[in-house]
C-alpha cells in the first residue's frame, strides 16, 4: 500500500473585504493587506508543486461572496491551471459563502478539478492507474444548510484509503451558526484514515485524523496569529499532519508595559523591543494593534489624539523599514496615571501623584518653594524664575522622574 500526501485548506474566501484595510493611511501598506489572501494561495500553490502532493483538498468557502467575482474566479482558474501543469489533482465542496444553486458566472475549470456535487458523493483518485484513495464530499446548494451532510456519507470499499471533505461545525459549537452541525461520533463511524473540516477559521483538531486547517489568511484582527494549511500524509503505519504557514499578513496584538519608559523615544523602542518575538515567523509583514499598559505620563500624554496620530505617524514609518515590515493600525492606550491604579498600588506613588495634582491645581505652592530655592547662592547658578508656560511641563517632569526613579529601584531590588 503506498503513501498518499495531500494538502488541506479551506476558507479561502476570495473577494473578501478586511475592514482594517480602510485604517491604512499608506496606500502602499492598504494595496498589501488586500492582495494578502492572494499571496497565500500562491505560497500553498508554489509549496504543493515544490513538494509534489499527489493533490489538495479545499473544504468550502473558496470565494467569499455568492456571485462569485469574476476576477476571482479567473484567478483561481490560473493557480488551478498551475497544478494542472504539475499533475496535481484539487478535489472541493462548496461552502455557505459560495453556494452551487447562486447566480454566479460560470467557469470552465482544468481537468485537474473535482467538484463535489450537492449530494453526498464518491470520487477516486488514481495513483498508478489505480484507485489509491476514496474521497466523499458534498457541496451546499444554498446558503443556508442545517442539514447533518455527514450522515450521509456511506463508505465504498475499493481502495486503500478513505477521506470525507465536510464544511460545516460541531453541534455544540455555539460560536457559529448551525451549518452542516454533526457529531463527532457522526465522523467517527464513518472509519474514514482522514476528515477534511472547513468552516471555522480557527486551527483546530478533533481527533488525531479530523481538523480544520483554520482560514489561510486573516481577514480581520480576529483573526490573529499564523494562518495557512495542513499537509497531510497517509501510510499504512498511521495519519501525519503538519501545519505549514502560508499567510502573507499577520494580525497580531502586541502589549507593551509604559511604566518604565521615561520619555516617547524609550517608549519607542520598547515597541520594537517588544516586536522582535516575529522575527522568526514567515510572514512579510504584521498589522499590529498596539496595546499600552502600565503606568507613566508618557502613555498619558499619548491619550491625545493629536500627540497619538503623530506618533503612530513615527512608528509606522520606522516599521515598513523593518523586516519582516510592521504597520501599526491602531493604539488602545490603557496607561493610568497613580490615582487611577487599584489599592494595591504603592502608597508612596499615590502621594506623589496626589502632592503633583494639587501643585497643577494651584501654581502658586510651585512658586512659593522656588522662591525659597532662589534663597541659596548654589542654586541661582542654575535656576531662574519659571515662565508661565513652562510650569507644567515643569511639573511633569518632576513627577515623571521620581516615579521612574521609583520604579527603577524597585526593580533593582527585585532583581
């Protein structure tokens, strides 16, 4: 009995809108999030022809809209075209998004591509010129399909391996609307060596033979981290599966701690600091959501909207110098001052932050201990009376240096 090696993928949802392109204000780094689908798909294309599969599976949801854009369906022809090409096989069920019974145009694909029928059906593949692998699957005929396909699945002896391609979800899996919902003893039974799952855009496995591979590429911040397909090997000792990344963009939140951060340009590099941990990853590129904690008047100052788009401004052009590029699309500025931290938060520090509060509320005891600083011949060397717009800046950076000061020793200590 010989082997069979074959990828997985689902969800590819071509056509598909993400909402945080319209966030881009580089039309360079806009054009790149919306053509990141596409590159994925080439990347598995370049991989299964690289890696000569015997075929790929695609559980559901290719395109993401009904009438099935004819610029993505001629694109998908010409990757189609390029397993052809290489003698790989595609076998596929359509999903809720791109239901058979829709009005779509129609497509004359390569010989290369199955497409299962709305009822449950059998196609083989031949290796050898002979039959090497059972394959069942069933497409939706609408949108909307509440029915348990899997049921329906009847194995046919006469080949070595078995494998059923089901869109659809777990009944109990409450995150989704019921599409196709079965049980996992519905697949179970079936003794299929393999279960193709689409549908849920998350990586996920079932079993040890029965996964979602997860969308190939994120199509929106919630869905973050890797993304790509499973390559699948079946053999008489057992089922492998490995997940290969294939996404040209990441979606990835990144949270970096304020508090010991002493002015905007160490907070700058904190940042970048923090988003070394991708540059291991296969990506070309990340869309990060940056999330600041912690506590320091830098973050605060960050709050305003002015001070936030500039520095946005500074970050983003720095990272699509970077590599892999990073592009910063939004700030969740969580940063609190000492008065706005829980009980727990050192009484020294609240004093401080109090004693900071009450001289910005009245200048005067600012002035008053100046005055007395003036006394001292030492001092006036270096001081001066304070102009009236200079007094608050003044006093935040007073402030800002004890609590760094503070926070400096205390991390010495702990260390």
């Amino acid at each position: 009995m010989d082997s069979l090696t074959f990828i997985h993928a689902a969800d590819l949802h071509l056509g598909s809108t993400v909402p945080e392109a319209y966030l881009a204000s580089d039309r360079d780094m806009k054009t790149k999030l919306e053509n990141s689908g596409r590159r994925a798909i080439e990347k598995m294309v370049d991989n299964a022809i690289t890696s000569s599969v015997d075929f790929i599976i695609l559980a559901g949801d290719l395109f993401d809209q009904q009438n099935r854009s004819i610029k993505s369906q001629l694109y998908l022809k010409k990757q189609f075209e390029r397993l052809h090409n290489n003698n790989i096989s595609v076998y596929i069920v359509f999903g809720n998004h791109d239901p058979v019974n829709e009005d779509y145009f129609s497509m004359n694909w390569p010989d290369n591509v199955n497409i299962f029928d709305t009822k449950p059906e059998l196609k083989i593949f031949y290796k050898g010129n002979k039959a090497a692998a059972h394959l069942y699957g069933c497409s939706y005929p609408r949108s909307s399909f509440k029915e348990n396909i899997a049921a329906g699945y009847l194995r046919k002896e006469g080949a070595p391996y078995h494998i059923g391609i089901l869109h659809g979800q777990l009944r109990q899996n409450h995150d989704h609307l019921p599409y196709a919902p079965f049980d996992l003893q519905d697949l179970t039974a079936k003794h299929f060596d393999y279960w193709a799952l689409g549908h849920i855009h998350k990586r996920l496995q079932l079993a040890e033979n029965i996964c979602y591979p997860g969308s190939i590429q994120g199509r929106s911040k919630k869905e973050t981290g890797e993304k790509g397909y499973l390559l699948i090997s079946l053999n008489p000792v057992g089922t492998s599966v490995t997940f290969h990344p294939a996404a040209d963009i990441a979606f990835e939140r990144l949270i970096v701690d304020t508090t010991s951060c002493s002015g905007v340009d160490d907070l700058t590099e904190a940042v970048f600091k923090a988003s070394e941990k991708f540059l291991n990853r296969t990506e070309a590129g990340f869309w990060i959501e940056l999330q600041l904690t912690g506590c320091s008047i830098q973050g605060v100052q960050l709050k305003d909207e002015e001070a936030e788009a500039e520095w946005l401004e500074v970050l983003n052009e720095s990272g699509k110098e970077e590599t892999p590029f990073l592009y910063f699309y939004n700030i969740i500025n969580n940063v609190k001052s000492i008065s706005q931290l829980n009980s727990e938060a050192p009484p020294f520090l609240i004093d401080i932050e109090r004693a900071a509060e009450e001289i910005r509320d009245d200048k005067t005891v600012l002035e008053k201990h100046w005055k007395e600083l003036l006394q001292h011949s030492a001092a006036r060397k270096y001081m001066a009376s304070i102009p009236e717009s200079e007094k608050d800046k003044l006093i935040e950076e007073a402030h800002q240096w004890i609590v760094d000061s503070w926070w400096r020793r205390e991390n010495h200590e702990d260390n």
